[in-house]
C-alpha cells in the first residue's frame, strides 16, 4: 500500500477533544477510511464543537456525549482514540480493551507503576492491542538516524540524550483559563513528567523490548522557580495561583542504564524561557550527531575532530517513507509526524497486524514518569525499572518490516545491523 | 598593574616535565619576572630537555632532579608547580606545603575523598596556600558568561552541563609508548576521571564554597567498548595490550545537587571518535546558553522561542581582562587561557595576596572523581560531597575585584547580583 492508497473504513470514537483532540481530528477528518462515529469530553462545548467540525468535513454526525463509557458501548465502534488528560488514560483504555475496542492512546507519562502493569495485563488478558501514538517516532529527523542506526553508521551504540524542552510557562500558568490539567501537575508533582517524546526514538535505535531493555534510572530535580517567577509577574489576577508554590523542578536530569549497557540521559525543561528543542544526541563507536547545532561528526566520513552538518547525512539516510511522504505532500500537524502515527495506527488496524509502538513499549516507557519521582522523593536513589515483557524482550522480534501495515511505515526494515 | 607589567622576580621549581609541564614551561619562560630555578622529572631525559630549553630561552641553567623532594629542600624555591601524573599530586603539593613553597597544582582528579582531606589540612596547618591551576576558568567564552551571570543576564541561574568531551584514543592507547598515565586509569578505574575542566567554571557561576556549594552526586556508566575497539585495530606490535580489558565506561555521567537548589550535569567522553567539545551549557530565569551550536536565547531579547547566534551578546559582555589580553596579544596554550592562569598564580605570588582558585575549590572540584567511582560502584547510588570549607562556605566571600594580584584577573569583579 502507498500513503494516499486507501483501505476499508476504520470507524473511531474520540476521547477527549482538548487542545490535542482537536488537532488530530483535523487529521483524521480528511482521510476518506476514516469515519468518525463518535466524539466525547468531560466538556459539553467540546462535544457540541467536535460534532460540527465533523459535520463541517461532510461527514454524517457523530455520536456525541461527555461519559467515554456510552463510546465504549457502542457495537458501531472498532477502535478509540484517547486524547484525554494524562491521569486518565490508563483508566480508559483498559475498560476500551476490556469491551474489545483496539486503542490508539496518546502519550503521558504514568502516576504509579501499577497502572503501567494494568495496561499490559488488559491487552493480554483480552487480546485486544493498544497502539502508544508517540509521533515523534515518525519524524523525519529521527526515522533518518533510526535507518542511520541500523546501517550501522553510528557503529554500535553507547549513549543517547534528549528532552522535552518546550516552554510551557502560560499554558501551565493559564491550566484554570484554559482548562488544561497541566498546572495541577506541575504544581503537586515532582519528576520527569512528560519523557516519551524523546525516549520513543531512542527505544526504536537500542531496541528497547526486543534485544534490550531499561534496567534502572535515577532522578535529579533542580529548584522550582521558574514558574513562580511567571506567575507572579502574570496572573495578578488570582493571587492564589499567583503565590502558589510549585513542586515541579524547572529542570529534571533523568540517567537511565540498559541491559546492554547503553546509558540515556532524559531532560524535562518546562518551566524556563527556551526555544522548544528535544536536544537529541546520539553517539556509537563510530560518531555522534547532536541536534543542538544540527552537528554529526562520522569517523573516516567527516573530518577527524570536526563536526559537519547534519544536513548531507540526513538526506542521504533519508528513510524511504519520508521520501514517498514529501512527494504525497506533508499534512497535519508538528512538522507531518502526526498523520504518519494516526496512519500506522489506521492501517495496522485495516490489515490486522500488531501495532508498530505495543503495549510493551507505551508501559516501560510511561513508567518512567512515576519512577522518576520516586527517585527524586528518595534523594536520587537508583529505582528498578520492571521487565514489563516478562522476559519475553530477550527473544521478541525486532519490528520486521512485513508486520507493517504501511509498508513503508516500516519504521525499522532496517535491519541488517 | 596591567598586562606586561612586571613584578619582582618569582623563583619556580616545576615538577613534572611530561606533555603539559613542557607546554606550561614554554609559556613561563618569556615572562620577565618569573624565573624557573628547578626543574624535576621522573625520567632523566625530559630534565636535560627542560634544562636545555630554559638556557636556549637566556636563563641560567635551572637544577635538575629527578626526586622532586630536592626540589623541595631548596631555599631559592619560592613556589612550585606541579605538573605531574594525576596520582602524585597530593603527595607533592601536600609536601611542598609542609616545606613552606607555595604551589601551583595542575588539575586533575582524585583517588580518595582523604586525599582531598589532607590537601585541605596542609594548607590550613601551615599556612601556605595553593592554587588549582584550573586554566578553562580563564578562557574567553567562560569568563563573559561568568560576567553575564554576574549582571544578572540569565537571571537567578537554575541548572548547568559540561563535560570533558575528548577523543583521546590513540593517547590512552598509545600510553605505554609515550609514557603516558592515561592508560592505567582507563584500564583499572571507572569514573568521570576528569571533571574540573567543565566544573571550575561552573563553579564560579554557582558561587561554589562562597554561598552555595555541592551537596550530592549520582554517577552512571555506560558499557567500555570504544577503547577496545581502537585497540584491536592499532595494537596489533601489542597483542596483550591489543585484547586488554578497559574497566573504564565510554560515557560516564553524573549529576550533581548544589545546596541553592541548582543542578549540574558533567560528562565524561574520551573513548570514541568525536571533536573536542566542553559542551557547555548555562540556564536561568532568564535565559540559557548552549555551546553546542553556539546559540542564546534571553528573554525579552532574543526573538521568543528562537535561539540566536551567541556572538554579539558574548562580545558585548566580553570580560575586560580580555579585552585587554586581546590588545596585549595572545599567547600561551589552549587559546590563551594557560598564560592568563599562569599571570594570576605568579602575581598573588608577588603582591602577597590570596589565590583565586583555592584549596577548597582544588579539592571540591577534584573529589567528584573519587565520588563519581563510588556512586559507579554501588549501582549509581547518591553520594554525599564533603563540605571541605567545615561550614566557612556559608560567610565565605566571593571573591572580590581587590584582592586579586592582577587587576583584571579580577574574573569575578561583577558581583552586583
């Protein structure tokens, strides 16, 4: 199948139509296999809206209500969407996988390590498969170093960094305006609360679940001040929220160990005044590249102890679907990477193959969240991090490339190293 | 006194005449008022060289040793510096204290936490003091940012990131042909072996030992294969050497806690192909700085949520020694930063004032190796940082513009925040 080539009608149900739900609607809508019969909020003006834009689209109007419990209900439902607050997301998409609906969920970070348990265990009590939508993964930048990893360019891998580094400081400041759960996190919480951006294509490059796995990390916060410095020079408005005291550290430095003895270096920066950068850096026997700079340095390729420009590299590797996608024509939003997850999950439902990014990967990489807290809470003291495969990692598969239901949306049939 | 001024004559023994010594060495024997009266190897060849270089430069000829406890015993030593392998410092700066020479110690990192203790003890018992020959504290780019923090360019400052980030493969690989040490460390230990380079100037952002200081450290490991690789395929005149075992991890990272809530991330890179780079990284309120790219971003200045090249605001806040470095001519390794450490050791010397980078900086900074193999060791467990200052840190001045030996080497004179 080519991007543009059309399957049978997928029929979602949304859940959650906030800031994110909304914006991926807008994806889903134009795609003629995609029908969707039914959209829910906690928010009743959310629902009323999601109804009209697809009206709006040509599209027959869709079920609408505030309880994701009449969605799951519905027999006209294949597979739910859930775009709602972090906390919330296990919640639903367990009961989802309980009434045999498959699950795109979005990315959050967990509140306990149970909970990632209890997503494993509802998709492998039910058979019924959940598909962790890290878009990220299909970014142009990061699918290039993914091909660029299983070529064997950066020789074997020894280290790898990034972060979620967007500052947030009005969204969260303004969370009661604008009704995003954002601020309760950052005001009771304490850790790396948002990891998976960066972490989902590092899992892709070290194999995570397939050949390797996270075996422990450990947690360090910097002060809370960043915020309280916004709020009060912004929201003389409240002077409640304009005095409260955030927990959340501006920085949280994460350092994570694998099995085969790569380590990761996680940063979550959002609270301090900085240009949006998920700073990756990765780093083999053979060379590095660091996004700050857009810098690579190959050995026997680039000039020895010179970095070079990523650019030439990166458009040598240049994985196959972005080639086939930029002359489709890029959509949706962040850079395109959006319509690429929303279509791996569509078609590996279309074509009945297991879900490129499973339940495997959205629980070990959640998990990071609540065990960077816990880290932090104990004084940066090493935490386990669970083998939420039951060994099954040493001998599952690496993504082969035939699984896929986009063929090129093989992210990794790369896999000759 | 201004840059080329001369003072009275300062007599130097110079203890250890490998790669740095003889490099050191070159840059003190133009200097007018400095004369060096001893030199001191433990290899007979590299006296007779250094011998030899001090009468081609015009000097009388220096005494040679190769027990540099001679050296100690002589009366026309003012001061020593010491520039021997990692290992033996202490030993040497601790005796060369005892003795009455004030010293100048190269840096490098430590082997025990005692080590550091003992280095603190002697200068306290006898009064005479010693200055940690940290030359990056002096470099251009460090000093303006330690300027711009100063005048509160990037706000109360919240985190930082540096790293020793050097391909030394073929030097440790090579170690046992030019007489290095390098190689016995990268064999038997595992550790951020060499942290001051990026430390010392964070150090002086943080205001480390005078109002703040380091409080914990985690440590983390990745896998050692850099090393071997580069063996396997340059030492083949060695087979033993070619199939050796390196205990030492290609990536060791450590974060470090300070008791004003900031955090510090260090790096430690020396086994796989990549440039030099310290990778700086400054964060505040109000802004950040990132040598990777060399971008800035400060609120209110910089167009939001967009980094910009560093080079206009670094110039603007270039710190006046410069300047007038700039005008006087560059010389000396490293950029020129070695000449102005140097300038700074001989002229406290000379006007009888204290040094600016001092005991307790010297062995704040050079015990995170020891701390770093211990949190290694015990799975990246927390570490406790000795307060070295017993508690002077808390009313220990900054250091002021007045008591510095050269005017402009007053490199913290900008404390009006």
């Amino acid at each position: 199948m080519k991007l543009g080539d059309r399957g049978r009608t997928v029929r979602l149900g949304i859940i959650g139509m906030g800031l994110r739900g909304v914006e991926q609607m807008k994806v889903l809508l134009p795609m003629e296999d995609v029908e969707i019969v039914a959209v829910c909020d906690v928010y009743q003006d959310r629902v009323k809206a999601a109804q009209k834009q697809t009206i709006d689209s040509g599209w027959p109007k869709p079920f609408g209500s505030t309880d994701w419990k009449e969605v799951l209900d519905m027999p006209e439902v294949e597979a739910v969407i859930i775009m709602t607050s972090w906390q919330t997301h296990v919640e639903i998409a367990v009961a989802a996988m309980e009434k045999g609906k498959l699950v795109g969920m979005d990315v959050g970070g967990a509140s306990s390590v149970d909970e990632c348990w209890q997503l494993v265990r509802a998709c492998e009590r039910t058979g019924v498969d959940l598909m962790f939508l890290e878009n990220c993964c299909y970014n142009d930048v990061e699918m290039a170093l993914l091909r660029m990893v299983r070529e064997g360019v950066f020789g074997e891998i020894v280290h790898a960094r990034g972060g979620y580094q967007h500052d947030l400081r009005d969204e969260i400041g303004n969370g009661d305006i604008i009704r995003h759960y954002r601020l309760d996190h950052f005001i009771h919480r304490n850790g790396d609360l948002y990891p998976t951006h960066e972490l989902g294509p590092m899992a892709s490059y070290l194999n995570l679940n397939r050949g390797n796995r996270m075996l422990s990390l450990v947690s360090m916060a910097s002060k809370a001040v960043g915020q309280s410095l916004w709020m009060k020079e912004h929201r003389g408005d409240n002077p409640e929220l304009q005095n409260i005291v955030f927990n959340q550290g501006d920085i949280v430095t994460t350092m994570i160990k694998c099995q085969n003895g790569e380590t990761m270096v996680l940063t979550h920066d959002c609270n301090l005044p900085r240009p949006y950068s998920r700073s990756g850096y990765l780093q083999g026997t053979k060379g590095l590249w660091t996004e700050e700079g857009r810098q690579i340095h190959i050995e026997h390729i680039s000039k020895p102890h010179h970095f070079e420009s990523d650019k030439e590299l990166l458009e040598k590797y240049e994985h196959p679907l972005w080639k086939e996608y930029r002359e489709f024509g890029l959509r949706g939003g962040h850079g395109g990477m959006d319509y690429l997850v929303l279509r791996a999950f569509i078609e590996s439902i279309q074509q009945g193959v297991p879900f490129p990014i499973d339940v495997y990967d959205a629980a070990s990489w959640m998990v990071i969240t609540a065990l960077s807290e816990q880290s932090i809470a104990m004084g940066s003291m090493p935490v386990a991090i669970p083998d939420f495969t039951d060994g099954k990692w040493m001998k599952r598969e690496k993504r082969p490339a035939d699984k896929f239901s986009l063929d090129t949306i093989a992210w990794d049939k790369f896999e000759s190293n």
